[in-house]
C-alpha cells in the first residue's frame, strides 16, 4: 500500500514552523509527517521560523502533539554528510542521537545522504572506506532502537548508482535501505526510474519531487540536489518519470510512503496532493 507523507522542510524557505506544516499535513488529509532535525539549538527555530526539531528537546512531548494532530512520524530526516572525516566527526554522533529520538516517538526511519561536495584531499576510496566505519557505528545504534537507516540519493557519491551500490551492500543487514529522491536523481542527470529499478530490493522510503522545465534547463547535470520542487508535483518535467515509479511500485506491491517535497504553499500541496493521489488510485 502506498501512502503519503510530506516534509515539514518544505516551509523551510517560507520561513515556517513545524506547527505550520503539521496544519498543513491535517488540513490536506495526510496521516504521516516528515521532519529534520537539530543537535543542539538554532536561534531560527527557536524564533519560530524553522520546522526543524532540536534534538535537545522533548521527543514525548512531541509525540503527544503529534497524536494530537492524528499524525504519525514516517521519517527524521538526520542527514548531515555521512562521508569523509566530518562524517566521523558529526554525522555519526548526530545520525546516532536522531536514532534515539526516532525511536522515543516511534519512528521507523532515519534518513543520511552525502553532502554537496566531495572532501578536498581524498580520494573516492579513501571517502568510502571512512564512510563505512562511519555506517558501522551508527547500525550499531540502529539494530540496538529497532530502527531503519535510510541512504538518501543526494550528493556526488549517491547519484552515482556504481558508488551508491558499495554503500548500500556494505553490510548485511535489514537495518540499511534506501531512500530514493525522484528530483535528485534527475537533476543530477540520471534517471530516478533506473534507480528504482536498479534499487527496489533496497527501497525503503522516497521523497517525491518534480522538476520545472526552467529548473531542469539551468541545473541538470550541474547539480546533484535540489532542496524541493518549487513547482506542483505533476507539473514539471520530471512527472513522467514519478508516474511510471509509482506504477512499478504498484506493480510490485511495493508497501511504503512516499513523502512529498514541494514548496509549503497551499497551492502547490493542494496540486501535488491531488496529483499524487490520482497516480495512486489509477491502473
């Protein structure tokens, strides 16, 4: 079954909070919610115009605001670059305590992804091998709080599907999956159907963005990530490429939440919502 979430980043530009998106997510019938989180404290968040969570706070209270609003955590999304030595340095403490939160609110998911650069200074195996000491002692954690750690397709090293598959191969074990982004697959200049194909086994989570054509025309194969569509879901030049993903998912019986990355306006929710529903019901 295929249902739907949306990340609260999605106010991030508008300079929204969390209640913000949680309203939002209410007032368009969804029944999951996605958020990013803080170690430690922002001044932004704080001031109220951040939908990001500190990790310093309450996850019980959380929680009962949640249920409050009839929503359930799908994913928390913890992804400061995993890769190279920063990796080691902040991902791993940062991944780690976002696991802990997850499962203090009954989170199933955790989301890391590689940051926009490769580090200065090392080479891609010498990135790699960091990365995977880096992994183990965070699917220690993972194991331990029952909870999956997503890779997310977003910088140069998950883009590439070669280096993509040494990621998630390099352990066994159900507690790493995938999590595919249909707009950075695309604005990187690959295809987020190949990657579907090629990861389904893996797949565990996906964020779902379009692409306008002006976007697409400035950035792809420039970039490896954008942040959201600004666009609605469906309208740009990427909404080919999610019907036919959510068309094999159908196919594959593929059970999982597909949550929405789209500019927090309620136009453009109204549209993707609508949009996404419609490839959900069809045949």
């Amino acid at each position: 079954m295929l249902q739907l979430s949306m990340h609260t980043d999605n106010w991030r530009c508008l300079s929204g909070s969390l209640k913000q998106a949680c309203e939002a997510a209410k007032r368009f019938g969804l029944e999951f919610i996605e958020f990013g989180v803080v170690d430690g404290q922002d001044f932004i968040e704080g001031l109220g115009y951040s939908p990001a969570v500190s990790l310093d706070s309450n996850p019980i209270k959380l929680r009962r605001y949640l249920d409050s609003m009839g929503l359930r955590p799908s994913q928390i999304d913890g992804a400061y670059p995993i890769t190279g030595p920063l990796g080691a340095t902040f991902a791993v403490r940062y991944a780690q305590r976002a696991i802990q939160f997850a499962a203090a609110i009954g989170c199933p998911r955790v989301d890391t992804t590689d940051g926009q650069f490769k580090p200065e200074g090392y080479t891609d195996d010498e990135v790699l091998a960091i990365t995977k000491v880096n992994y183990r002692q965070i699917l220690e954690w993972a194991e331990d709080y029952q909870v999956v750690v997503n890779i997310e397709t977003h910088g140069p090293y998950t883009t590439n599907p070669e280096i993509l598959d040494k990621m998630l191969n390099f352990f066994d074990t159900p507690w790493l999956r995938f999590n595919l982004d249909t707009g950075n697959t695309f604005i990187s200049g690959g295809n987020p159907v190949d990657f579907l194909k090629r990861f389904l086994p893996k797949l565990s989570y996906m964020h779902i963005k379009d692409v306008s054509e002006s976007l697409a025309a400035r950035m792809r194969g420039e970039e490896t990530g954008i942040a959201m569509s600004e666009s609605p879901i469906g309208s740009g030049v990427n909404a080919k490429n999610i019907a036919e993903c959510i068309r094999i998912l159908k196919k594959a019986k593929w059970d999982g939440v597909l949550s929405i990355e789209c500019s927090g306006t309620d136009e453009n929710l109204d549209a993707s919502i609508k949009w996404l529903r419609k490839q959900i019901a069809g045949r």
